[in-house]
C-alpha cells in the first residue's frame, strides 16, 4: 500500500471510530428522558410499540 493510501486508512478509521465514541459519550451524558404516556392521546403504543389490545386486528378479520 502507498503511504497516501496508508493515512486515508488511518484518517477513516479516526473519523468512523471517534465519531461512534464521541456519541456514545454524549448519549451517557445525556440520556433521552421518558416521558409517560399521555392518557388524552388514545393511539398511544404500549411500551413494545403495539397498539392498545382492543385496537389489535384479530387473524382473518379486515382490519379498519
């Protein structure tokens, strides 16, 4: 390998590999919060991103 080729390697590696650190620290630092779900909005997910239970369409029924 060439020595450009060389330092190209190296310069990606320090770019894909700092990066990926540097997000991880800022994700640690400050972490998303949760809020809980708001009962006025009746479409909310459950924790698994399903719809409620009586909103799920059964096997061979048309969903709306």
């Amino acid at each position: 390998m060439s020595t450009t080729a060389i330092v190209m390697l190296i310069v990606a590696i320090v770019l894909v590999w700092g990066g990926l650190l540097l997000s991880i620290v800022n994700i640690r630092r400050s972490p998303e919060e949760v809020d809980e779900l708001d009962p006025d909005y009746p479409e909310q997910p459950d924790e698994f991103g399903h719809p409620e239970p009586e909103e799920r369409s059964r096997v061979g029924e048309p969903t709306r």
